[in-house]
C-alpha cells in the first residue's frame, strides 16, 4: 500500500527475505492509471465496508510495486513488494485490537522492514513501525464511510524522518465505478500535509503544501499513489504492477 511505498531516505530495519521460485507463482499483469474524468457518476456510492478496500489479507499473494521518481532528484526507481504475514491479537498504542502485520521487500537491495495495521470496517490506521510504540508514525487511511466530500485528520502530529511533525488531512476526492484498468468502485482519497514549524521534512510527500493521492478499489486495495508538491508538480508515482499467486 502505499501509501506506503520503501523510502530509500528512511533507516531500514529487519532482516533478509529470500523469493520462492518463480515456478511457485501464477502471474497476474495488471498497470496502474488514473481514472479519466469520463469514468466518473455525479453521484457517489457510501462504502461502509472499509476493510474490502485495502490489500486482502491473503498469506498466498504477493503484489508488486514500481515506484518511479519523476521530478526529484536523490529518488532511485525501484520495486518492492507487499505480504501479508498475518495476525495477533496484541493491540495497538490506542488499544485497537487485531493487528495485521504486513512485509515491504525491496527486491533490488533485499532489505526487509515489517508495518502494522488495524483494519475493520469502519477505521484503517496504518502503522510505520511496531502499533504497540505511542512513538511509531501512524495515518488514518480510511475512516467511517467512503463517499465524495467525505474528509478527516489523518494525523494530526505525524513525524517524519528527521523528526519534523505534520499534520495530514484526508479528502474523498472523487469516485469511479470502473477505472482504466478495470478495477471497479475505485475512490480517489488526496492526504494534504501541513508542516508544524520551521525545519522540512525530507520526504516530498510530507512537506508543506504537498498531496499524496491514493486510489482504493474493492477487492483489490490500493493500486495507484501519486505524490505532487504544493504547486501540482508531479514528485513521484507508485503503481501496483503485478500480483503473485502462490
């Protein structure tokens, strides 16, 4: 996810993780787009049913990522891939209970780091690092019912990187039955970052000004980000490129 790609800026944790054999898997090819305008209804559906618009929690799949700097120097194009692992019943720093515990791999370095996530249907709080640290990074992904309009705090004192805080607010921006690459019931959710005092973050995506666009569709979870500044210049796009069946 996404949001949620493996910042190369950001120290990596975790040991190494080897692939099964490409002989174990069934391919599945999918490309990323952005919905065009002419995919989208005047009027929005409510989705009540949050969990079905994140990764599914699936041990035998495995998505692919390309992340592709476009205007930014110091960002390397890479993949990486997303796992399920699976689920305990510690809680989180707030007391939210199951956690679901997800692996990043970069596939070029090998370098692996574990995030964890509360999912139910009506609240998606995503972890970056261990749930059960007040200290670890967390963004409501997705809150109460998806509908266009519909917005939130995703998190009111996020700390980057180099210890800069940011508050990010989420907005539905807009809803497509079915998308470019035949996703259906996608929403497009834009998280804006305000930066709390006078130091920048590092990370392009959490300075002043800048939205990162995430696109959910049912079933599937996320599939698209794009990463733009404070005057709409493209920064960075992540796509989900390929799924793995094992």
């Amino acid at each position: 996810m996404a949001f949620l790609r493996l910042k190369k800026i950001v120290k990596i944790i975790g040991g190494k993780y080897s692939f099964l054999s490409p002989l174990f898997f069934c391919l599945i090819y999918t490309i990323g787009c952005v919905p065009s305008p002419s995919e989208n209804i005047n009027t929005s559906p409510v989705a009540t049913d949050l969990h079905s618009y994140i990764k599914p929690q699936l041990t035998t799949r495995t998505d692919i990522w390309h992340f592709i700097p476009r205007s930014i120097t110091g960002l390397k194009d890479s993949i990486y891939t997303i796992d399920y692992v699976g689920q305990i019943n510690s809680k989180t720093s707030e007391g939210f209970s199951p956690v679901s515990h997800f692996m990043y791999l970069d596939s070029l370095q090998g370098d692996s780091v574990i995030r964890d996530a509360y999912i139910s249907d009506s609240l998606v709080v995503w972890y970056y690092g261990k749930s059960s640290d007040v200290s670890t990074p967390s963004q409501i992904l997705l809150k109460d019912t998806l509908h266009v309009g519909a917005n939130w705090i995703a998190s009111e004192n996020f700390r980057t990187s180099n210890g800069v805080f940011v508050r990010i607010k989420a907005l539905v921006e807009d809803y497509y039955p079915v998308s470019g690459n035949n996703y259906n019931d996608v929403y497009w959710v834009s998280y804006t970052s305000t930066v709390k005092g006078s130091q920048n973050p590092l990370e392009p995506e959490y300075q002043n000004g800048a939205h990162l666009s995430r696109y959910f569709a049912k079933g599937v979870g996320e599939y698209l980000e794009r990463c733009l500044d404070s005057r709409d210049s493209l920064i960075w796009t992540s796509e989900l490129t390929e799924t793995r069946i094992r």
